[in-house]
C-alpha cells in the first residue's frame, strides 16, 4: 500500500469514527457482529465500480454498443445528470438494504429494538462512506494535491457522510417497524380498525417499500444537487439544508421511545391475566387511544405490563402514549 492510499484511508477513517460515536454511544455486545456489516458496506462501492469497469472494458472492443452515447443523445443536460446519479444513488441503497436483510436473517435475535435495525443501517452506511472517501481522496490527490484536498474533505466528513448514513438510517428504521409487523396491526385491531390476516405480510411489505423508497429518493436528490451547477453555488447550500433537515429527522427517530421500545421475540413469562380480561383492557385502551386519553393509557399499560411484561402490543401503546405526552409538553 503506498503513502497516498495509507493516507486517504485514515482521513476517510475519522469522519466514520466520529459519526458512530454520534449515532452509537453505548458499547453493545454484538460488536462482532456490527465490525461485520461496517465490512460488508465497505464492499458495496464494488458494483458500481463493477458497473464502470465492464462499460469501459466493452464499449472499448466494441464502441458500437456504446449505450451511454445513445442515451445521451436522448437524455440531454441536466436530466443526463439526474438519471445517471438516480440509478448510482438508487443501486447502492438497494445494496446496503440487502445488507441489512441479510445480517437479520441470519442474526433475528439482533433486532430486537427497531433502533437495533436503524444501527445496522448506519453501520453498512458508514462503511460505504469510508471506501467512497478513499477512493474520491486519492483521486483528488492525484489531481489536485494536498491543498485541494482540504475543502473535499471538510465537506464529505462533514455532509456527504452524515448523508449516507441518514439513507440508510431511515431505511432501516422502517425495516425495523416491519419486522415486528404482528404487533403493530395488533396495536391498530385493539383501535378498533378490521383487520385481516393478508394485512400482515402487507405491512410488511408497506414499511419496507416506504423506507427503501424514501432512501433511494433523497439519495438521488442529493446526488442530483451536488452534480447539477446552479447559480453562486445555491445547490451547494440547498444540499446542506437536506442534510441538516435528515438529521434531524433521524434524530428524532432515535429518541423516540417507539424506536427505543424492546420487543419480546419469544414469550418467556406467562401472563398472570386471563387471556379474555386482558381482550377487554385492550379493548380500553384502544378506545381511551384514539380519544387521545395519553395520560390513562399510559398508566393503565404500566399496570398490564407488570402483568403481562412480554406483551408487545402493551409496549407499543405505553410507549405511543408516552412520545405523544411529550408531544404535549412541548406544544
């Protein structure tokens, strides 16, 4: 390994250092496993690189099946611009959801908090980051020299890092909401909404579209503002109002106390209730719920849960009930 990529890869390795002591403070028993998908997002700049290997590689044999030029001519200007970055954008949040995915099917027992899911995200996120800086560093370097590698990096550490792993933080926040699917459509049953056993696999499905969709989304987005030129640079500043916009919203979903909310993937206490007493408490519940009753549902949930403490649709309603008094003593 030459100085240049020693270099690089150290420089790229601080914003990734500082950005998971942000998001992951407490030290946590599956390190293993989260050293593991860092790993494996740090392969997932590999297809794209793929991507523009083989296009050089066939296009330079054959120029007659250059599909790019011929786009071009189609796609002009900027929305050249916005599809070749979408389709960049879109491909590698695919890649690091697949991540995510994977590591709970082989690991269930590690997503036992929707945030659990939401740092997995992070991680496979962070990981992209440091190998798309080493490589954006030593090209720069190559081009530039030390000088104009100062600004690049104060702006991806800073911005373009913390935007990846926004991405595939809010991806992963809402895979997480997925996977305990039975008890959210429980938690809206006892709400006195009809519910179906088809409801189920489609919650599923709804969660995981919408948090792969909104990813994939504000990637392209801020793919697009950094490519596209806007006069005295006003994309440059409507992309770090995203980002700040994003982490916020990240922020809040790893205060929330849904998103802190443990859930019981296996009964190991039976409850003390009878199954038909505890029906008609969660039936009140449901009812004080959606008349906005936060500070008894609340309450009464603190009682059922000494109760019945493996009960996930009880934590569900304690904690909504909790973030929405919050909610109240803030307004």
């Amino acid at each position: 390994m030459n100085w240049k990529i020693a270099t690089c890869a150290l420089l790229a390795a601080l914003p990734a250092f500082i950005w998971s002591a942000i998001f992951l403070k407490r030290r946590d028993k599956n390190f293993k496993t989260y050293f593991w998908v860092f790993a494996g997002g740090t392969l997932t700049v590999l297809p794209i690189l793929a991507y523009q290997y083989l296009y050089l590689y066939i296009v330079g044999d054959n120029p007659d099946y250059d599909f790019v030029s011929s786009l071009k001519t189609v796609v002009t200007g900027n929305w050249w611009i916005v599809t070749l970055y979408a389709f960049v954008g879109i491909t590698e949040e695919i890649i690091k959801f697949y991540i995510v995915k994977i590591v709970d099917q082989r690991n269930p027992e590690i997503i036992q908090t929707i945030n659990d899911s939401l740092k997995l995200g992070i991680l496979s996120a962070l990981g992209f980051a440091f190998s798309e800086n080493i490589i954006y560093f030593v090209r720069i370097l190559d081009s530039f020299g030390t000088q104009g590698l100062i600004a690049p990096f104060i702006f991806r550490s800073i911005f373009t890092v913390c935007a990846h792993l926004i991405f595939s933080g809010i991806f992963a926040y809402y895979y997480g909401v997925s996977k305990f699917a039975k008890d959210f459509i429980d938690f809206k049953k006892w709400q006195g909404e009809r519910v179906s056993i088809l409801d189920y696999d489609l919650f599923r499905r709804k969660y995981v579209a919408i948090g792969l969709g909104l990813s994939m989304g504000l990637h392209a987005v801020f793919n697009t503002m950094l490519s596209i030129k806007m006069p005295n640079n006003i994309n440059i500043l409507l992309v770090i109002f995203q980002v700040i916009f994003m982490f916020l919203f990240l922020k809040s979903l790893l205060n929330s106390k849904t998103g802190n909310l443990t859930f019981i993937l296996a009964n190991k206490f039976k409850s003390s209730m009878k199954a038909e007493d505890e029906e008609v408490v969660l039936e009140l519940v449901g009812m004080w719920f959606k008349q906005k009753k936060y500070k008894e549902v609340y309450e009464i949930c603190q009682r059922l849960e000494r109760r019945d403490p493996d009960n996930n649709v009880v934590k569900i309603f304690k904690s909504k009930a909790f973030d929405a008094l919050e909610a109240e003593r803030e307004d």
